[in-house]
C-alpha cells in the first residue's frame, strides 16, 4: 500500500512539473511573444523601452531595460531663424540613438522601432534629416501626427493604471506634455474621447516665458524669483482658460494621469511625491524660483522651474485637484501597435 500511495504521489509530481515547465517553455518560446526595442523620439528627450511583447494579445508581458538620452530638437528648431535641424543637432542625434541601438541589441532586442513627434512635425528639413539618420542609426522612424500621440498616451496609460491598481472609480482623463506639444484626452459620450492638442508645452512654454519677461537675450530662465514665477503661472493659466477649457470645460471630477517627461520625471521629481496637487506644487514653485541653474543641478534644468508653473496654470485652468504621473512615454504605445512592425 506504502508503494502504492509513492508511486501514486510521485506520479503527480512528476505530472505537474512536467506541465510547469511546458507551460515555461511555452511561454519562452510560443510565436505570440517577441523582444522589442521601441523608441520615443521626443523634442528634448528620447526614451528606450525594451520590452518582451505578446503580439497575439497585443500587450507588455514585461519590460527588461529603459534608457534615455538628452537630444533638445525643439530647442535647436526654435533657435534657428530657418526653422531648420542644423548639422550639429543632426550629430547629435545619431550619436544619441545610437547608443540606444546598441542598447536595445545588448538587451536582446529583435527588432527596433522609433516614432518621432512634435520638433519633426514642424521643421522645414524634417524628411532629409529623418532620412539621414535612418542610414545611420539603421531602424525605421515614423513621424506621428499629434493625435496618434495622444492616443498612444492615454492608451498606455489605461493599460498600466488597470494592471497597477491605480484606477479609481472616477472618469480617467490622460495629460501629456512634452517638450513641443500638450495632449489631454478624456472620455466622452460612448466609445468617443475628446481630444485636446495642444501646442504649448516644455520648452515653448519657457521661450514664451523668456520672450515675455526678459530683454536680454538668454537660454534659461532661472532663477525665475516669486514675481516671475507668479506670472508665469498665471500666463500659462490664461493660455489654458482660452486655448483647452472651452474643449474639455472643467477636470473637477476626473482622475488625472499624467504621462510623458515633463509629469514624472521633471515634476513629480521635484516634488518628491508619487501624486500632487495645487497647493503642494505652488509651494514648490516658489521655493525653486530662488534657485539659479547651478543648483538645480539638472540636464533640463532651463525648464524644470518653468514646468512648474506650465502644469500648475493648466491644473488652475481646467479645475484639477490632483495628478497622478505614471512612468509612460510613446515608446509602450509603440511597441503593441503592430502596424509599426
């Protein structure tokens, strides 16, 4: 009987191993899962994500590496009288993705996709520079529209929020600023989603601010002081109040996540809080607007302070009590939307 019941036990065992690691090797080796590089070409940022994808549902299983380099296109545009990518951005650029190539390819990535945005949807030599990159950095970049955009935002934003727990019972209502374009989208009525585009974002923001308020010729504004910061603030609520209200009307009653560089990292980052509202992000502001570049201490340090006052005008304008950043960019959007590989 003792041999009976071992044999019997042993079987199980033997059964259910065999069936996890089947499973294992099924989920390693099935066709519906493959190791993609995606990458979001951004106007001040460009951001990696390398991630293994199931194609047939057309999902993240997970992401294995991120990595960013700084490549400020909308600022080299704005500074040009041609509104032209000189050489020297151009370099730079090649350089930069380069590197995330060889970071992708180190990582395990098949394939290799990248999407570029706002600075190359506006520059007069966008088609002869994008193309002289693709021969360098040898993968395919696609220059999305501005809605296309948002919707890989706010997309990527309503997967992660379920996945992660962090939708409430609230409307869900997605804000991305980059550096050269603002999207808010927002549900409506059925399936359809109001969707404001914005053009003020990161660094037009701050080249307003400059143009605005200094005489003199300069790169950054800091240290902004409390007078500046103020109507810097109110600027960008004014903005807001004419330019997005009238479309989306008032955020009250929303849960509000904020996706791209400009919510996560440079807000949120200096904030030091996994959400914020109106009340903690003034008393940021003025504390950073004493603060001169040097003690900012940042690669983006020209537009964080100015940041601050961007989101907080914008959260005043449209009634938003409260943000919620999530760490996403247009690289997750790109890597299940299939039609890009």
């Amino acid at each position: 009987m003792f041999i009976v019941r071992s044999f019997i036990a042993l079987f199980i065992l033997l059964t259910i191993s065999s069936c996890a690691i089947t499973q294992q090797s099924e989920h390693t080796n099935s066709s519906c899962f493959e190791k993609r590089g995606a990458i979001d070409i951004g106007s001040g940022t460009s951001k990696l994500v390398v991630a293994l994808v199931n194609t047939c549902q057309r999902t993240i299983d997970h992401v294995v590496f991120e990595a960013q380099r700084a490549i400020p296109f909308k600022e080299a545009l704005q500074r040009n009288k041609k509104n032209l990518f000189n050489n020297d951005i151009t370099a730079k650029a090649i350089k930069g993705l380069n590197e995330l190539r060889f970071l992708a390819t180190s990582q395990g990535a098949k394939k290799i996709r990248a999407v570029a945005t706002s600075a190359f949807r506006t520059a007069s030599n966008a088609t002869e520079t994008k193309s002289k990159i693709e021969k360098s950095v040898k993968f395919r970049i696609k220059v999305i529209t501005q809605e296309d955009e948002a919707l890989f935002g706010y997309n990527s934003a309503m997967s992660m929020a379920k996945t992660s727990g962090k939708i409430t019972s609230k409307p869900i209502a997605v804000w991305d600023i980059g550096g050269g374009s603002m999207q808010i989208v927002k549900p409506s009525e059925g399936k359809e989603k109001t969707i404001y585009l914005g053009k003020l974002a990161s660094v037009s923001f701050k080249n307003k601010l400059l143009k605005k308020f200094y005489k003199k010729k300069r790169k950054s504004p800091n240290p902004l002081g409390k007078k500046t910061a103020v109507n810097s603030m109110s600027m960008a609520r004014d903005y807001a109040t004419k330019d997005a209200r009238p479309l989306l009307g008032q955020l009250k009653g929303h849960q509000v996540i904020g996706v791209g560089g400009v919510h996560y990292y440079s807000v949120r980052g200096q904030l030091g809080k996994k959400k914020y509202n109106q009340t903690n992000l003034l008393k940021t502001l003025l504390k950073r607007a004493k603060l001169n570049d040097k003690k900012i201490d940042s690669k983006y340090a020209a537009t964080d302070v100015t940041n601050l006052a961007l989101v907080l005008g914008y959260m005043q304008a449209l009634s938003i009590n409260e943000v919620t950043p999530l760490k996403i960019n247009m690289a997750h959007g790109v890597l299940t939307t299939e039609s890009l590989w």
